[in-house]
C-alpha cells in the first residue's frame, strides 16, 4: 500500500506504540507482542498488527516484535530519527512550562526559540533561551528554516500567530489556544485540549451526587 | 448494545464531535450531516454514523443532524450536561496556566481547588483561588467529595500524588507529568503529552535538509 493511502488515524497510533515501547525498554523488556502491547494500550491485538503491517513486516509469529528494532523502525517512520527544532510563541505560563519541559529530549524535538511581543519579556532568558521578539519571528524563523512551532499566546491572538507561522514556511504547528486555527491545506496542525481528555473520562463516571 | 460494550476509542471520538459541533454552531449553522462533520476531522462519514449508532437514532436520513439536539445529547451521554469541580496539583508555570485558561467554560468543567507543597506559595490566589497546602489536600478532596484531578507536578512527584489523589477518592486523572503513573483499574487517567502530537505530524514532513 502506498504511504499516502495510510489513514491518518493509523498514522495518529504510532506514537503512542513508540512511547509504549519506550517504557517497556525502560522497564529491562527487549522483547513484547501485539498482545501485550494491546493489553497495555487497550487497543485490540489485531489492530496493532494491522497498523503495523502498512509498514512491512516486523515481528516474527509466535516470537513477538524486537522492541529495540521496532522502536528504531518507528522512529524511521516518524521522521523522529533525528532532532526537530521548535520555536514557541507566547513565553506566559505556558510557553515557560513548555521551555523546561523534560518530555522532548530523545524523543525528536528541542525546543530552541522563543518569541513574544511583550518589549518587558523580550531579551529575558528561560532555560537559556533568550526571547526574542515577535516582530522578528517570520524573518528568523524563515532564516533558521524551522518548519514546527507551538502557540501558547491568548486565543485573539493565535490566528494572526499562525497566518505568520505560515508565512515564515513552519510546516507543522501545536497549538494550545483553546480556538479553531485556519491554515493551508499544506501545513498540519494539531490542538492540546484538555477538555477532550476529562470528557473522555466523565463519560465513565457514574452519576455521583458529589460534584 | 450495553453501554459497557461500546469500545473505549469511540468514546473518546465523542468529545471531538462535540467540539466540531460547538465550532459549528458557532459560525452560525443549525444543522449538520456526517458527511460534513468528516470532512472538518478527517474520519469518514460512515465511522462517525456508526459511532453515533451506539447511542440512538440522531439524524434522520437526508436532513442531517439538528446540532442543537446532538450536541446535547452528546452532553449527557459525557455526563458533562453540569459542571465538574477540578483540583489542580503543583501551581507552577502549567499549573498557573492551567488556573487562568478560558477553555474549560460551558464544557462541564470548572477548576476549584489548587495544591502546592510550596510554603511560599500557599495562601497565594491565583486567578482569584487561594493555594491550599499539600499535606491537607487527601482531607479536602474527600470532604469535597472532588472526583476529578490534574497532575501538573514534576515528573518525580506525580506517583505520589496520584497515590495520594486515589485514597482522597479521586476517580479521574490528566496528568501532564512525562511519565507514566500507576493507579487502579477503577480509576481513569490519561495523559496530555505535546510530543504525540509532533511525531503525529512530522510523518507528514519531508525529510527537509533544513531541521
């Protein structure tokens, strides 16, 4: 099957079997089944499988899946075989947060410029990131040929944020603004939204009378 | 079909269809098809029908979906037709963040309650909630009868107070922690972990020379 055929949403499983994978090599495992990642995941075994074999064949019947293999194979997948750089705009709370993050290292993304248009922020250092300013942002960003950026600036301002993004050639933007973004075709973008995440879960809470 | 047999990756579609309807609604339409709806998430038309399928009859066939009455139906199916009071635990920058964030409104959340184990920190109000102390959070989440948490602590901490959160009688858990917790199976967590997100979107990256 050509890659372009993959559904996304197979495509949206991947990183979580990688960072599955991740634990049970931290945790001294070297090799692991679709069952057990299944189990794990609560994803079907079957699932598992059939994702994977869009990308050929990776585990041998009865043997299960080298996880150090499979692990490399992912990232090769991913294009996380290597060390994106990303620049955040909107160094409030969040935008600190994501500058000490502990989450990206190995994982394919360093975080290394940071923007904002508040002249008392700007030159100010976070991690040994300096804030740079945001009417400098397309140039830069087109300069150091960047293609991923996160927004954690205010929801009236992530629009124009993102139309600039775009005009500085990020290809890829994480947004944090709790608003719908409109960007090209050609540029993907996805959304942290916790409330997708409690929703899931009140679902299976009953209805207690505590609120 | 019993509620307890509708898979758990279809449930989590559900909150993504409310907030694709909300959007909608929004910009001002009353109703909607499947089709419609597929095409803004990029899941086929088909999927979406046959999620909806779990719950009951909501469209009939040629006019579509009244979003008003799916969007309350999917409400109660959440059971986020009320509000949901949240603790928050390790007010830093996130936890900051997270106090001041506009997306939790008319979603069915409301956060109530903020825990550091910071002495300097405690007794400080942040968007107009006092920071309460660490060693009485067990006792003031079950006298509150909370049922749902967030974990913004470093990634050392999180098992203890997810350990901690499970005897106050905590039921549901987003922890933005980057490691995986440990919690009975009667309660839910999930994760929110920026670094899904990216790899999601940089399969679709060229392997640009510029990085």
């Amino acid at each position: 099957m050509a890659r372009s055929d993959i559904p996304d949403i197979v495509i949206g499983r991947l990183p979580i079997y990688l960072r599955a994978l991740t634990r049970l090599q931290q945790e001294g495992h070297e090799i692991t089944s679709s069952q057990e990642l299944g189990k794990r995941l609560g994803i079907s075994s079957a699932q598992i499988r059939k994702d994977l074999s869009h990308f050929g064949e990776f585990g041998k019947q009865g043997t299960g899946y080298n996880i150090s293999t499979l692990s490399n194979e992912l990232r090769r997948i991913l294009h996380v075989d290597r060390e994106w750089r990303v620049a955040v705009i909107g160094i409030g709370d969040l935008g600190h947060a994501l500058a000490h993050y502990a989450g990206f290292a190995h994982r394919g993304f360093r975080i290394t410029h940071l923007f904002d248009n508040d002249p008392a922020k700007i030159g100010q250092r976070v991690n040994e990131l300096e804030i740079l300013p945001y009417d400098r942002m397309v140039e830069i960003i087109r300069q150091e040929g960047l293609k991923i950026a996160m927004i954690t600036t205010p929801a009236d301002a992530a629009q124009e944020v993102a139309d600039l993004l775009v005009e500085a050639g990020i290809r890829a933007i994480l947004s944090y603004a709790p608003i719908v973004l409109n960007v090209p075709e050609n540029v993907r973008i996805q959304y942290i939204d916790p409330v997708i995440h409690l929703q899931h879960m009140t679902y299976y809470l009953s209805n207690s009378r505590n609120r």
